[in-house]
C-alpha cells in the first residue's frame, strides 16, 4: 500500500494522530519470548511467529554446507525466496490487520479524503479500471484491439490510501478479480503486483464460500507462474503467493494455523 503519511498537513482536536498511532502499536508490538524458539518450533501466538520469521531470516546466509552441496544453486535460491517471502507475509498481515479495524480505516478517511473518482463496477467497465489502475499503455497490452488507446497517454495511479481507504469490501474484491485476470495476461507486472498488495489489505475476513475458493485460485495460477517467469517478477510472486497462503489460509491443512490466529489485536 502507497503510503500517503508524508502529507504535512495536520488534522487538529480528536483526529490528531495519537489514537491512530496507539492503534499501530498495539498491532506491531512484539513480546519476548517466554521459551527457546528455533526452526522447528510451532509458533502459539503472534509474537512467536515473528521471532520464528526472523530466526529464518538471519539463517538465510548461513545454509549449512550439507544442505547445499546435494542441492542446485536454484533450489536454494528458491528456499531463500520462500523464507523471504513468509517475513513479508507476517509483516504484511499486521498491516492489513490494522487497516481492518473500523476506528482505524474511519481515520484514514478523514486524513485521506478521496480525490477521485472510481469507475463503475461490473464487466463493461473492467478497461475503466485498467486505465485507472495500471494506465493506458498497460491496457493496450492487455486488451489489444478491444481497447482504443486514446491520442496521449493517460497514467496510473498509484494505490495511495485517498483511494484504498475508500474501496469497499464489494468493490476491493472486484478490482481484485481484475487484478487477476490482469495477471494472467502480463504475468506479475510490478503495478500489477503494488496493485494486489495495496487491494488484499482491504479485504476484510472471514470470507464466504466463493471468494475462498478464488483465492485459491489466485494461489495456484501464482505457483503455476513461478514455474515459469521472468527474474524480475519472481520475488513479486513469491510474496503475494506467502499472503495467500499465510494470511488467506490457502492450503491451512497442510502450513497449520493462520497468522491470524497468531497475531492478538486488540483495538
């Protein structure tokens, strides 16, 4: 998510920023352990999660020689990415988390008024949320003839919060579903990818039946993606695969309990 807060100006009486930070703080906080903490252990809470994430982080450069020498050099960049890619996840879902909270998103409204205006949902308007998202010359790659490219570049906005905190849910899971369909045609672009980051954390949760399963939809055409991509669209992929995975429980069968279950927040 772009962020906006570099804004000098200042919101005076009850929207000073105080009560936002407390918030944010109270979502980024993490405890000291209270037991021994390695690779093998099974995160019971948020905090523990984090010291996890981070004991994995500091191993990357240090793969034990046993390891790697039975092993390509791409399995094991491949292992590097994933570990990334989970630190990420985590960090992402305290984030998203916050941005949940009704107090919180009521707040970003106020310091961020919305400047502009969206297009309509439904399909007859998808190439209206092209140009607004990605620009003109991304939606010509993408929709070719269909679209009629106008005579001077039209450029996209980035997803600052005077627009993210303004999508509803309804609307945040239509532009994410063109997001995908985006995806598949030009694979994991890197405002394609700024795009998704910014729309998951404005999906609220639990979902229903069918937004579940196009989740995991998205999750497998990622991990289809990744078998065959360009270097630098990998990492993009990597990361939004982990937040599909980690804080949308795809697969939660088999990687254990959410992140959500790990991170207490309360606001």
């Amino acid at each position: 998510m772009s962020g906006e807060g570099v804004d000098s100006g200042k919101v005076s009486g009850e929207d000073s920023g105080d009560e936002l930070y407390q918030l944010t703080q109270k979502a980024l906080f993490v405890e000291h352990p209270t037991r021994a903490i390695d690779l093998e252990t099974v995160p019971r809470d948020g905090s523990e999660y984090i010291h996890k994430s981070r004991l994995e982080n500091a191993n990357l450069s240090f793969i034990r020689k046993e390891d790697t020498e039975d092993k390509p050099l791409e399995e094991n960049e491949q292992k590097r990415m994933r570990q990334w890619a989970r630190k990420g996840a985590a960090e992402f879902s305290h984030y998203a988390l916050t941005f949940s909270s009704d107090k919180v998103r009521a707040f970003l409204k106020k310091k961020f008024p919305k400047r502009l205006k969206f297009p309509k949902n439904g399909p007859a308007n998808k190439q209206r949320w092209c140009v607004f998202c990605l620009g003109s010359k991304l939606c010509s790659e993408i929709y070719g003839e269909k679209y009629e490219e106008p005579s001077e570049e039209v450029e996209g906005n980035l997803p600052f919060l005077s627009i993210v905190a303004h999508l509803n849910q309804y609307t945040a899971f239509a532009v994410l579903k063109n997001l995908h369909e985006w995806f598949l045609s030009l694979g994991m672009e890197e405002s394609i990818g700024r795009w998704i980051y910014a729309v998951f954390a404005c999906i609220r949760k639990p979902l229903n039946e069918s937004s579940k399963e196009f989740i995991e939809t998205f999750y497998n055409d990622c991990e289809k993606r990744l078998k065959d991509c360009d270097e630098s669209e990998r990492l993009r992929l990597y990361l939004i695969s982990a937040i599909l995975e980690y804080y949308f429980c795809v697969n939660s069968d088999k990687v254990g309990p959410s992140l959500e279950s790990f991170i207490n927040l309360t606001i």
